[in-house]
C-alpha cells in the first residue's frame, strides 16, 4: 500500500451526494455507497454518517466531462472516477457517461469503483499489488468482495486498527486471524533462522517465503499478520521444502523439487501434477537451486549450484547449447543460491542469511549504503534486533 | 478468450504516463520534446508499478494495461513514492 500523506483528524467523516447518477434509483445509490464506506469503516474506528444537506467533510458527485475541477471525464471506458485525499477536501466525482450498475457483471460495479475512491479520499494512494482494492485498475464485478490485507493494512497504518469493544471485526476465511496477536520478534522463526527454501512473487503481487513446511507472506517491510501457515493447506497437493518457484507472464505460477515440478492458478493446481522436469523444462537439471524471470528479457533463469541456464519457452531448443554459463557471470552474486525474488525493477538473491540486490539494468549489484549483502532478517523479515548494515562474512559468502 | 490488441497510440500512450504521473505535464501548448531516456525510464516506472515485464520500451502488453478502464487519480503521489527500503 502506499499512504498520500494527509488523513482526517477526526474519526467521524459525514458525506454527501450532491448529484446522482443518470441511471440508478437514489435509494439503490445510497446504498451502495453507505456499503462502500463500511468496507473502511469494518476494520477501523472510522463512522460515515450521510447528509443530505449542509456542509460535510466528503461530498459525491455523479458528472460529465469537464466539471469544474480542471480533470474532465473522457466518457465511457477509461478513467472512471476520482477523488482527493484528505488535504485536498476528499470529495470523490464519478464518471456519470460510465454505465454504472449494482451486483452486475455488465457495465462498471458502483460499489467496489467508490470504496476505491473514498480509499483516496481518506489518504490511500494506489497500491502496486494487484489483488487490493487499492490497485489503479478495474478488475471486473467481483461478486464476493473481500478487502485485501494490503488495504487493511494501509487503513489502519492511517487510523489504527478497529478498537474491539466498539465493534465486530469481520472474520472470514481470510481474515479469521487478525485478531490473533503477531508472536513476537524473538519467536519468529525467520528471524532466529533466516535461510529460506525459496520466496517468489504471486501473479495477484504478494510476495512469499517457503521454508519446511511453511509460509510465510511479506509485507513492504516485513511479514504479515497471522503467519507462518502450512504451505499444504493454501496450495493443496504441494510438498514441503520446494526448491525453487516463479510466476510467469501467463499469471502461473511454477514450484520445482528434486525431479518434479507443479503448476498453479493462484493456489489451485493448474492440471494434473506432479510432471517430471525433464520433460516439461527439457534442458533443466533436477534439484535446482533457484529460479527467476529475469526483467531485462522476460527469460527464465535456472541456478543450480555454480551454473546457471536461461530457458525460453518460445524457442526449439527451449535450452541453447551454449548453456549452462557459470554464475560468475552475473557479477557479485555467490554460487549456490537458495532463493530470488523479483521486487520493484530488481532481483534479489538470497544466500545463508543475507541477500544481494542484483540491478538489472545495469546487470551488477548495485553498490549502496550499506553494501551488500545486507541481512535478510533486517530488511525483508522486519527483525529490527538484526544487523542492519553490511554482512561481515562477504568474501567468504562469495567463495 | 484471447485478449483485443491494444487500442491506443504512442501519443495517447506518452500522455497517459503524464496523467498518472510517470511524466512531467506535457505543455499542449509549446510542442516539448522529451529525451527518449526520459521516456524510458517513465515507461519503466509503469510497468514496474503495473507489475509488468520492465523493457522501457511500449511493447504490446503495456500498450493493453493502459487501455484499461482505471482511477483517474496518479499512481505517483506523496511519500509513498519515496525511497524504497529494501
């Protein structure tokens, strides 16, 4: 999530819809927006309490084109909506050309369309993971909509978490755990031990950590509320100890151990799996190491211990002859890796306790202050006891 | 089903990135011209964000996720677009 940098000091917001839209009963939008706002309101001590007239803190409008704010609407399709944060007024327009419709996987869904914007309009900005309500883009009716933890751990980074005795904390399968309290620091297993089996990125944008058994889902500064969770119970049919997993530009994602490999749509099997690696990666050795999709091609890249191949699928052979090359070509990064991840234009690499930032524009470890590698514990896992600057053990981690 | 081509052009595409704040506002009225480096490293900045192959260049999938229907709010605002941690 990514916070303006302006909320409301109070805790009760009042609004009003200043002008309907074209197409929908006034009762049916009421409704829909009251809804939009309790979606906020569930996991904080927030209160919205509509007007029908007088001043109010956030006031709605439904409008055409250009509307007197210097942002004209485009019509039908393109941008939708929108609204400003809290320092600006938090007032939210809606695109009143767009067919806007209510439980309907025709025209554009009112409600999850204004619990976006009034995100805005309480100082969220846009979020890059693609599963939150936050994200900039409209993802189609959703019939059962559910706040992403992203969201609700932005809201409540703004105006805390829900205070229990005001109020039910919704508890669904998702969210079931949030009011269990995080362990501490000092039980967390990824701090006292912060060798991983192997992290990745999901299609939806989480990023994740296997180790055993387990999981674990990171936040932009560490891991989230209500983990570890067992790895088998989210990805049914998978082993523990995964060697290596990606998410490729066709939304799958791929997880490999010894031999095998696994392919999933989100956390459901993509087919029947188990398949060998031989077979479905011809070229590729059994037990790799790591593997990732490099951002300057789009090609995968297997590493197993000193070597590395590049695979792609659009090619006959999908492995050239002139693989495999020797890591040492990637300049800086060690040899028998144990995991990577791609985050924001870069690749990290994972090794032991500490990590590499690997820039792959100008393809070499970015030099920084403090140098890598730094620990894994810091700077990925939130273990604030960790060293937080350079890992002392550098040459012995690259020989 | 198989996705529509992409639906927009490069000026539409250089000015959707000023919009949502990849790119300093494009003056219509002076005609500006712009490094192609700038440009780059805009087109970069959005398919990082949008969770996209990073080329810099606007190939067919960026060229798509722009001619979705969208929040007309920057995707580039406040602190939260400040120096990365990690």
């Amino acid at each position: 999530y990514a916070l303006q940098g302006s909320r409301w000091r109070v805790k009760k917001l009042t609004y009003k819809i200043s002008k309907y839209p074209r197409n929908l009963p006034q009762n049916k939008v009421d409704v829909e927006l009251n809804k939009a706002f309790k979606v906020w309101s569930d996991y904080t001590d927030l209160v919205f309490v509509q007007k029908k007239s007088g001043q109010v803190h956030i006031e709605i409008r439904f409008e055409k084109g250009e509307h007197g704010d210097g942002d004209p609407f485009d019509g039908p399709g393109g941008t939708l909506a929108h609204a400003y944060f809290p320092v600006y007024g938090g007032d939210a327009h809606f695109d009143d050309a767009e067919q806007w419709t209510i439980d309907s996987f025709r025209g554009t869904n009112l409600f999850q369309v204004a619990a976006h914007e009034f995100g805005h309009s309480l100082g969220l900005s846009h979020s890059d993971i693609k599963s939150a309500l936050m994200a900039p883009f409209y993802r189609g009716y959703v019939p059962y909509f559910q706040l992403d933890d992203d969201d609700i751990q932005g809201i409540q980074a703004l105006y805390g978490k829900k205070n229990v005795n005001t109020g039910s904390i919704p508890v669904g399968p998702k969210h079931g755990t949030t009011t269990v309290a995080p362990p501490s620091e000092e039980d967390s297993e990824l701090c006292t031990d912060p060798k991983v089996d192997t992290m990745f990125s999901s299609a939806e944008g989480h990023m994740y950590v296997f180790k055993g058994d387990r999981y674990w889902r990171l936040t932009a500064d560490g891991v989230a509320v209500g983990y570890p969770k067992l790895i088998s119970h989210s990805w049914k049919g998978l082993p523990g100890n995964i060697d290596a997993a990606f998410t490729y530009k066709n939304g799958k994602t791929y997880f490999f151990k010894g031999s095998k490999y696994w392919r999933y749509v989100g956390k459901r099997m993509d087919g029947d799996y188990p398949k060998e690696i031989s077979e479905g990666f011809t070229g590729i050795p059994d037990n790799i190491d790591t593997v990732t999709v490099w951002t300057g091609n789009g090609k995968i890249y297997f590493y197993k211990g000193t070597k590395f191949w590049r695979f792609d699928p659009t090619q006959k052979p999908p492995v050239k002859n002139t693989y495999p090359k020797l890591i040492s070509n990637w300049e800086d990064i060690p040899d028998n890796l144990d995991a990577s991840i791609v985050y924001r234009s870069y690749t990290y690499f994972f090794k032991g306790d500490a990590y590499y930032r690997f820039n792959d524009r100008t393809f070499s470890v970015d030099i920084a202050d403090p140098a890598f590698p730094r620990s894994t514990a810091y700077w990925w896992f939130g273990c604030r006891s960790a060293n937080k600057g350079t890992l002392g053990n550098v040459q012995w981690m690259r020989n | 089903s198989e996705d529509q081509a992409p639906v927009i052009s490069q000026t539409t595409a250089m000015n959707y990135l000023s919009q949502f704040g990849y790119l300093q506002p494009i003056n219509p009225t002076s005609g500006g011209i712009i490094s192609q480096n700038t440009l780059s490293k805009a087109i970069a900045e959005f398919q990082a964000f949008a969770g996209l192959n990073i080329t810099g260049d606007f190939d067919e999938d960026t060229y798509k996720l722009m001619a979705l229907p969208r929040c007309g709010v920057k995707d580039k605002v406040g602190p939260g677009f400040g120096r990365s941690k990690r």
